[in-house]
C-alpha cells in the first residue's frame, strides 16, 4: 500500500508514499480510504492528519495511469475526498513542497490545511489539456476568491503558499508554519486544537459569488481567446468556475465532471500528457542506469564566439557556472562578448532580468585567445564553421592541452562525431552537443552519442542539460541526427510541391493552419536557405542521384537567401517579419516547371499536410529501427522543442498513431504513384510497414 498509517497520541497520522511525487495512484488513494476507515474506527483517535513522504504533499492524479481502468476504478479521487469530509472525526491537511492537482484537491477536501511556506501549490490540468476533476474548480474559489482561484487554473501555473496565505480573507491555509522543519509537530498540534470543534468546516458549504458575474466571466472568456488556440480545456475552465458561482456545489461538482471527461477523451489532451511523459523519458538511456556516477562540472569552456558560441555560453553563464570563451582573434571575441552583453541587457530592459544577476553573470564570462588556458575546464564545447577539416584541428589541439577526464564535446549539427572523436586519444570523452540556434533559446540539446562514448559521460552530459533546462534527446551517429534527417525529407517534399504546382505561400499557408507555427518556405528565409544550399551541394557528391526540386537552388543563385538577405522565398521590410509573396519567386518556380514540361495541378491543403508530416513520419521510422533514436517519444520531443511541430499534435509519431498507422501507409501508397515526387522514399520503413500490418501504433 502506498499510503502508511501510524497514531501519534491521539492522532492518527496517513503518509502518503508513493515516490517519487506521491501520485494519487489507485493504491495511495486505496490506502488513504483505509486510514479513515481505522482512524474513525478507533475510538482512541480524536483527530486525522493526511500528508506526504518525500519531496512532496502529492503532485496530483498518477498521470501514468491515465488511459487505463484503474484511472478511474473506485475508489477514485471524488470518492476519497467524500470519504474525508464524511469522516466523523477532523482531517487535517499537512502540506509541502508540492501540492498539485488532485494532491491540492485532496486538502481542498479536508477540514483544515496547515502549509509549510515554500510549497509549489498548483491546478496544473489545463497544461495536460483537463481541467481539474476532483472539485478543484468548485473548492478553490470558495477559498482563495473567484479571480485568483480562476487565473491559477486557466494558467495552471504555480504559487508559493506563503504568497497565497497573504490573499485578503483566505480560507485555504488555517495554518502557515514558520518552516517546513516544523510542519509535522504543529500539523499534529493543529489536530490536538481542533479535535473537538464541531461542527468541523467544509469548503464545500462556503459561499461562491462574483458580484458582477456575468461581465466578468465575459472578461475572462475574452482573456482566455488567446490562449485556446488549439486548446479547448482553458475555455471550459471558465465554465467550470462560472458553475461554481451559479450551480449548488453539487451541480457545480456535476459540471466539472463532465467537463472533465470531455476533455480527457480529447486528441489534444492524449498530446499533452504524451508530451508530458515523453519529456521526462527522454533523460532516461536505456543502457546506462539513473545511478551511472557523474563526472562534476564547475568550469566550461566555449570554443567559438560567434551567434552558436554566445548562446551556448549564455546557458551555463544562467546556471551560474563559470565560461571562459575562446576565439582566434581579439575582435572576435570582442565581438560575441559584445553580442551577450546585448541579450542580457534586452532581457533587463524588459524587466525579465535584474540588473545584478545580469552583472553576476557577465562575471562569469571570461575570455582566451590560447587553448592553453582552458586546460581546466570540465567541459569544452566547440561551436566552430561547420567543416570537418576546422573541427579536426580544434579537436587535435583540445586533446593536446585538456586535462584528463574532461569532456570534449562538438556542437555540430550534422558531422559525424565518430570522425570528430577519433581525432583525438580520448573519444570516449567525445559527445556531440547539437544546441538549436538560438542556442540560449531553444529547449531542444540533441545528444549525439559516438560508438566510443562512454556512460558516465553521457549520464554527465543529461543531468548537465537539465541543470541548464534543456530538454536533452539522445541521437546516434547520423547524418542530420534524428531532427535534420527528418527535416531533410520534409524540405524535399516542400521542394516537390513547387514543381507540381504549389505557391510558398499555399504550402505555408496549409501547413501553418495545421499548426505549424511557421511553413517550410517562411523557415527556410527565417534560418537562411543557404544553409539548405550547402547541404544539397555535400549531397550531391556524398549522395547522388538523391531527387530534389531545383527551385530552392534557383533561388539562391538569386542571393535570395531569406531574412538576412531581405528576401528569399518572400520579400521583407527592415524590422519586421512579415513574409511578403514576391511576384518575381511565383514566376521563378512557373518557369522552371514549364522548362520541367509539369502541367501544374490543383493540389490540397491535405495532400500538402499529409506529405510533409508523413515525410517526417517514414524517416523517423528508418531512425527508430536503426536504433538512431531510442524511442519514438524521443522524436516526438526533438519535433515539438526544437521544429516547432504543433504541440497540441504531440509530435510526428504520435500524430501518425491517432491518424492511424493503417491509414498514413495508404497514403504513402498513394504518394509514391505520382511520377514527380520520389516513389523509392515513399515505400514505407520496415518498421511503419508492420506496426501498420499489426494494427499497432509506435510505443
Ligand atoms: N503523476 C505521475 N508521475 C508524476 C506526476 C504525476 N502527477 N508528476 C510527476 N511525476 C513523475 C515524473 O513523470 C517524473 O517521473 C518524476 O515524477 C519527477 O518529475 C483529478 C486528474 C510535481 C512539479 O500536472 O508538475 O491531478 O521520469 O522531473 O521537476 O484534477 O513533476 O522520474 O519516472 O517533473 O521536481 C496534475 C505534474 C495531474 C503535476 C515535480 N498534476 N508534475 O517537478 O520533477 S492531473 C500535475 C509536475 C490531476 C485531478 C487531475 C512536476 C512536479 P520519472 P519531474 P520536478
């Protein structure tokens, strides 16, 4: 059972203990259930306290349980909160660290609640694409006020207990104790206080008004316009409330039930908590276990103070970890140190960053013009021009003056690291750290693992990239890794779509409505079609015969290049990112279909979609039976934090599993009969073949 039962004196005391976050699993909310049972049954007990081992009161509903019958298999939440406020005797709520979710709805149940400060308190169910389902939206209004209670569950976000323990007239603490050392003897003390007082309290008979309701319920269905796109849960989360104001509290329970399961049998919420899963596995490596020893971290350092270098530094420089940056010449460095002054003083002038953290961590930049200075460093990162010849010397002098056990890692975004370690004598301390421009910026680190890579390395490199909030995905060695391998293919067919009769602007346009925030043609200006450019030149020797559309090429003769020209595959006016259609491009790409004798055709905004996403789904198959990635769950994470795939979609893997696996290999059949697009990349992976045979989805 994972929930303890023990009297103190005349209280009995329920723990919650199931680590790591006590997750209200069927068996904690089994065990909690039973405790009451005892303690009522006791005569010797005048008073209950419920709350949680660990770093935790209980973050909530097990969201691992979702989707299965013990989700929902009594005795569920609203039965054990039932069962609390029918308890003859006071229960007591004992709150810390984390009181999230169902573990807040579980005190909201209590008669009182004693908080330790410092406590994360949160109704995060609107991030999972729910809303609160055990009386959250009924209870928290009637004890914190409408508003506040209304913006905490349509944000979802958390607030310290001490903070809410100030709000005007609260009822939701009757306690805060002075430190969380001392919430377990006053929590039991409380109990002693009140183990005669009757009749005991109940949230759920106080009294739930907004004195002008309508208009500011009309506000909030406004407010929360915003953010629902995409997203139905933020805008029943108004409902919800506005039933808590209007509805008996046994109506309003009502409403959010059924609210509730609405909204769990949703796609976009099945993508949250996929996502939400998929995030946190994603740190896991299947061969290398969570205790593997970690090699420590105090000092890094950055080879490269260019746009990739000075994002890189400004991560660890965040994290409060010291960098020393090196560069070939003064102006260079001069230059990037100058570019994260910039950053950092952006951030101070819109208040995201105080002046003396700014300061704080400018002094931890410190800048070199010799390797020999960087001998100490734990970790060195090179983010030099991508070209193997430069890496080989960089690495060739790291391995002459690093010191033993440090980490070498190559930021490349496509090399191979394998050629990349064995410049040196160590390529066991060689790891690709693949940052996303802007590298300060964008979640996503790729953690390319060489054959040689050792386990401690990686398990350092992991929980590095969380400490600075990174979201990590292991790839193997590859060309492209696993998110510009896919990228490759979705471009390609991007490229394929001009020849056979799209405009830039209809493919992005489609795509974008898919929910893509940008298209394929809008992201190649924003990175710079040059890139690409360089990429189909490597190509064309390492891979001929590999079919492309010319039209990309076209263009960059042009020097249309994207933003950084002014125009690409669009028009832009200085300051502003308006993407304007250029009459010149259309005619351009009409040309070279003529030249191509393409008769252009009339092509949907679906076959548009399912061509670019089911690109990426057939090679991230390819990806996933090579063992380039561990997981499909990865890929959906390298998708959605560093390509900007649709979260509400979950990510190309999982969106092939609600289209149905089945019906993306119908498709590609379809695709590959049509004589200008590539027929060979359209039969489908050996993997997405069977599953799809099986009538099974990628796990
Ligand atoms: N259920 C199951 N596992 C959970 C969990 C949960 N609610 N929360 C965290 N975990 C696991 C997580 O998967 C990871 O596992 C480990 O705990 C550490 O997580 C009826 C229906 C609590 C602030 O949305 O926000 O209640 O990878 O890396 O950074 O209305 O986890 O180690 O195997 O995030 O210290 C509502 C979600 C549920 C809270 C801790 N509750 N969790 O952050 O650690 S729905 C939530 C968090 C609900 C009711 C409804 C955070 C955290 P593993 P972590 P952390």
């Amino acid at each position: 059972m994972t929930a303890e039962y023990k009297v103190h004196g005349n209280v009995a005391v329920i723990t919650l203990a199931n680590p790591p976050v006590n997750g209200l699993g069927l068996s904690t909310r089994q065990g909690i259930v039973d405790g009451l049972e005892q303690a009522n049954a006791d005569g010797a007990v005048k008073s209950i306290v419920i709350t949680g081992a660990g770093g935790a009161f209980s973050g909530g509903a097990d969201i691992k349980e979702f989707g299965t019958d013990k989700a929902m298999q009594e005795p569920n939440l609203n039965s054990v909160i039932a069962a609390i406020e029918n308890s003859d005797k006071p229960v007591v709520a004992a709150i810390h660290s984390v009181a999230m979710g169902g573990g807040l709805e579980l005190a909201l149940g209590c008669h009182y609640r004693v908080a330790a400060p410092g406590c994360s308190v949160a109704l995060p169910e609107v991030k999972l694409g729910i809303l609160p389902g055990a009386g959250g939206t009924q209870r928290l209004p009637r004890v914190i006020g409408v508003e506040p209670a209304l913006n905490m569950i349509v944000s979802g976000e958390a607030i310290k207990s001490e903070m809410l323990a100030m709000l005007p007239g609260q009822k939701l603490f009757d306690k805060l104790v002075d430190s969380p050392e001392a919430l377990a003897a006053e929590a039991l003390a409380f109990a002693q206080s009140v183990a005669d007082v009757r009749p005991m309290p109940l949230v759920r008979n106080l009294p739930c008004k907004h004195p002008e309701g309508d208009a500011y319920f009309q506000f909030a269905r406004n407010m929360v316009k915003g953010m629902s796109k995409n997203f139905p849960a933020p805008a029943k989360c108004v409902d919800a409330v506005e039933a808590a104001t209007k509805k008996k509290f046994a109506d309003g329970l009502a409403t959010e039930r059924e609210i509730f399961i609405n909204l769990m049998w949703t796609a976009e919420s099945r993508s949250l908590r996929h996502l939400f899963l998929a995030e946190r596995a994603a740190s896991k490596i299947p061969d290398v276990p969570s205790d593997t020893p970690k090699r420590d971290i105090k000092a890094v350092a950055v080879i490269g103070a260019g746009t990739m270098g000075g994002g890189i530094a400004m991560n660890f420089l965040n994290a409060g970890i010291p960098v020393k940056m090196l560069e070939m010449k003064q102006e260079a460095l001069d230059r990037g140190i100058a570019t994260i002054r910039k950053n950092y003083e952006a951030q101070v002038a819109k208040k995201k960053l105080k002046q003396d953290k700014y300061e704080q961590r400018m002094a931890l930049l410190s800048t070199t013009l010799s390797y020999d200075d960087l001998k100490d460093a734990d970790l060195v990162i090179e983010a030099v021009f991508e070209e193997i010849g430069v890496k080989e010397a960089v690495f060739k002098q790291l391995d002459a003056v690093m010191k033993p056990g440090a980490i070498l890692a190559s930021n490349t975004s496509t090399l191979d690291v394998n050629k990349i370690a064995n410049f040196t004598q160590r390529p066991q301390d060689v790891v690709g750290l693949h940052f996303f421009s802007p590298a300060n910026v964008m979640k996503l680190l790729e953690v390319v693992r060489g054959a040689a890579t050792a386990k401690d390395v990686l398990a350092t490199v992991m929980a590095m990239a969380k400490k600075i909030k990174k979201t990590a995905v292991v790839s193997g060695v590859c060309d492209g890794f696993i998110g510009n391998r896919m990228i490759e293919q979705y471009s390609r067919q991007a490229g394929f779509l001009l020849d056979e009769g799209c405009t830039p602007a209809q493919v992005d346009k489609a795509v974008e409505k898919f929910g893509f925030a940008m298209g394929p043609f809008r992201m190649g200006d924003l990175a710079g079609n040059d890139i690409g450019w360089a990429i189909r030149k490597r190509r064309a020797i390492e891979q001929p015969g590999m079919k492309y559309s010319k039209t990309a090429d076209l263009l960059c003769e042009k020097g249309r290049y994207g933003q950084k020209t002014g125009a690409g595959w669009y028009d832009y006016v200085p300051g502003k990112r308006d993407a304007i259609p250029n009459a010149e491009v259309v005619k351009m790409i009409e040309d070279h279909r003529a030249s191509l004798g393409i008769t252009p055709r009339k092509i949907s905004d679906e076959e548009i979609v399912q061509r670019l996403v089911f690109s990426l789904v057939n090679e991230a198959a390819y990806i996933l039976e090579e063992g380039i990635a561990n997981k499909a769950s990865d890929i959906d994470v390298v998708y959605i934090f560093g390509y900007g795939f649709p979260v509400h979609r979950g990510g190309p893997l999982n969106y092939a599993n609600e289209v149905g696996l089945f019906n993306v290999v119908q498709a590609m059949k379809r695709f590959a009969k049509n004589p200008l697009d590539d027929a060979a990349f359209w039969k489908p992976a050996p993997l997405l073949a069977k599953l799809a045979a099986e009538g099974k989805n990628f796990q």
